[in-house]
C-alpha cells in the first residue's frame, strides 16, 4: 500500500503559499473573488515561492504557529503582497 501520489513542486508550493496566507489571516479566495488579486498574480505568487528556497523553514514556522494571524516571517517571498491583502480585507 503506497502514500498516494507524490505532490509536484507546484502543488507543494501552492499549499505552502495558501497555509502562510491563512496564518497571516488572508483569504486568497476572498482576495480573488473581490479583485485584490487575479489569477496571474497568484501564480507569481507559487513561483516566487518555489524559488525562494525556504520550503523547510517556511514548514517548520507553519508548524510552530499556535495563535492567529500572525505576520509571515521575514523570509517570505509574500510579506508585501500579504500586507496588502490584509488591509484590504480587514477595512
């Protein structure tokens, strides 16, 4: 009985970039059905963080995070666009 299938890098990334938005405490569903952000910028926003190299650290700071929101670390290759997106949603 094997694991199911291995997730590609863009799907690892894709999901990486979801839990950071959520633990920051921004819908990306929201933000893009409201129009703070189009389906271009969220693909930049997968491939930023497939090159960003932090995919452990990223990882382990997700783990850790017990209350919420909490700012993304420094590290984050999304630290400005989820500012922005925040304050959207939040006014």
């Amino acid at each position: 009985m094997d694991g199911g299938p291995i997730p590609s890098e863009m799907d690892r990334h894709f999901w990486l970039t979801r839990s950071v938005a959520r633990v920051a405490g921004v819908s990306l569903t929201r933000a893009m059905a409201e129009g703070g952000l189009n389906a271009d910028e969220y693909v930049r926003m997968i491939e930023r963080c497939q090159v960003g190299g932090c995919e452990t650290a990223c990882a382990d700071w997700l783990a850790a995070q017990t209350d919420w929101p909490a700012a993304p670390p420094p590290f984050c290759a999304h630290v400005e666009i989820l500012a922005r997106l925040s304050r959207r949603q939040a006014g």
